[in-house]
C-alpha cells in the first residue's frame, strides 16, 4: 500500500479540504465537489423516453386483452349455436354431461335423445346440453 487515496464530498457551500494524518510514505488528500459532474457523463445519460410510448403501450395491452376475454368466447358461441341450429333427426350426438345419444326430436330449445335402443330410453335435453355433433366428425 504505497499510496493511499482518500476521498471526501464536499458540502454544497464550496470545496473544503479534509485533514488527514499521513499514512505511509506518500500522502493524498483529493476533494470532490458533489454538485460537479464527472467528464463525459451528459453522453451517458439514456434519453427520457415519451408519455406517449407508455399509452400505446398500455392501448396494446387493452385490445389484446378484448380479443382474448370478447372475441373468441363469441366466436365460440357462435359455433355452437350454428351446430345446434343443424341438427336433425338421426344425427348421433354427444352432450357436455358425456352422454351419446341420437336426435328423434327437435321442439325449440328441446331436444330429444334416444339413448338406449334396447330399451327405446329417451331423454330431453336443452339445445345448450349438446356439445359436439358426432355425425361431422364421420363425413
């Protein structure tokens, strides 16, 4: 440790010098203006970057956002209300509840289903309870 550097901020009123107590051989006391910039640091400095950029930003957030909650659920609903909406008698279906049946009746917003052909068991159900259309998927 030949020379030893000791580094004091200096108060706003002006530079002042700090005492020191020799150490070694060589003494330095170095004093440095708080308030004063070191060489080349303006260049350094990033830019302040727009208001602008933040509410684009935010504008891309909110209609990514619409798509995913709005539009495709919609879109959604829109394909099974045309599925449901071509659906016939003897068309082999399957509701969301899991069970195959085949259309013998359509009344409004009533469907009925054959079940069992040993046992002619029908049951009704909501044309909402009809999740997949099985006679698409054969073609």
């Amino acid at each position: 440790m030949e020379n030893l550097w000791i580094v004091a901020a200096a108060g706003t009123q002006g530079q002042s010098e700090v005492p020191a107590e020799p150490v070694g051989k060589e003494q330095a006391i170095t004093v440095v203006d708080s308030n004063a910039q070191a060489p080349g640091t303006e260049a350094a400095q990033k830019p302040q970057s727009s208001p602008y950029s933040m509410l684009i930003f935010v504008a891309a957030i909110l209609i990514m956002m619409y798509f995913i909650m709005f539009r495709e659920p919609k879109k959604r609903q829109k394909q099974h209300q045309q599925m449901v909406q071509s659906l016939k008698k003897n068309d082999r279906v399957r509701t969301i509840g899991g069970i195959f049946g085949t259309v013998v009746d359509i009344k409004g917003d009533e469907i009925t289903l054959k079940i069992d052909e040993a046992n002619n068991t029908k049951i009704k159900v909501a044309a909402s309870a009809i999740g997949k259309n099985l006679m698409n998927e054969e073609k």
